[in-house]
C-alpha cells in the first residue's frame, strides 16, 4: 500500500510507523502484540490495524508476502458462480460432487455450518477454509483460504489449481 494512502488513512507514511514501531519494541513482538500496541496506543481502527501489522512485519523481513509469523503461507482464491449458495454448498459438502470437480482429492471435512463455511483438512496436513456468501437468489460466491502451506511455490501452485478447480466445479454445476 503507497505511503500517501497509509497517511491519510492513519496520520503516518510507512518509514513514520517503522521509526515509532521500531521505538516500541516491535520487531520482537508477536504479531498479536503488535497488533494490539498499534489498536491501543496509536487508535488505528481494526482494518488499519491489521494493514499496519503486517506491512511492518513484511518491512522489517519478519515474513514475506503470504507468509504467516509461522513461517507458513496462506492462499486465497475466490469465484462467483451462478447457482444458489445452496447448490454450491451442496458441491462441497456431498462428497460424491466433490469428486467429481475435485479428484484424486483426500480432504476430510472438519465442520460445516450450512450454507455459509467448511473446513477441511487436505492431505497434505494444510487445512482449506471455505465460505459461501450469496449475491442473490441464483448467485454466490465462494472463497477457499489455503493454510499451513510450507513455502510461497506451493502458493504459487495452488492458485492455478483453484483456478482449474473452480473450472471443473463452474462444468459440474452446469450439468447439475
């Protein structure tokens, strides 16, 4: 985010917020912490706060865009799909729809609050977070968050595969 719009969003360019940040202690925070310190002392709103969280984190080299404090990384992919939020829900909760747009695929469905999320645990030990929003009676969106990925190349790699795998659900839908 450029410096002009972190200022007029919160009275600070970027290399203001290192210097105070950088003051406070911050580079041997937790992410938490920060977040906290910049919420109560500084009275930066909940978005804000997050945004300044992070940017200083990525400043600082304490993670690389996509990466968690962890040392894991996150993907995230969203599409709209002209069904019901019902039917798409549906497509992921039955598992034999599920195969069908989604093969060779191990998940394990971990909780599912219908029609609106899911979480799964992938093969791999990476857990998908999954949530449908509907944008009217014959639309709606899901958005898939990948987490616990091990390095940016399997984020890079997963972002083509929802890319195809939302393809293959959009075909599957169709023929429903």
């Amino acid at each position: 985010m450029s410096d002009e719009k972190v200022k007029a969003k919160t009275g600070c360019t970027w290399d203001r917020w290192v210097r105070a940040l950088d003051r406070d202690g911050a580079a041997e925070m937790s992410h938490r912490d920060i977040a906290k310190l910049i919420g109560t002392k500084y009275k930066a709103g909940p978005w804000w706060t997050q945004m300044v969280t992070v940017g200083y984190e990525r400043i600082k080299k304490l993670r690389a865009r996509g990466q968690q404090r962890n040392g894991t990384y996150r993907m995230s992919k969203s599409k709209t799909f002209d069904v019901p939020v019902t039917a798409l829900f549906g497509a992921w909760a039955d598992a034999t729809q599920r195969r069908r747009w989604l093969p060779g695929a191990h998940v394990k469905v971990r909780t599912a609050t219908a029609p609106k999320s899911m979480r799964l645990d992938w093969d791999d030990g990476a857990i998908l977070i999954v949530a449908f929003t509907p944008k009217g009676a014959s639309r709606s969106t899901v958005a898939v968050e990948h987490a616990k990925l091990h390095n940016r190349a399997a984020v890079d790699g997963l972002k083509a595969y929802w890319t195809d795998r939302f393809t293959a659900l959009k075909e599957t839908l169709s023929a429903s």
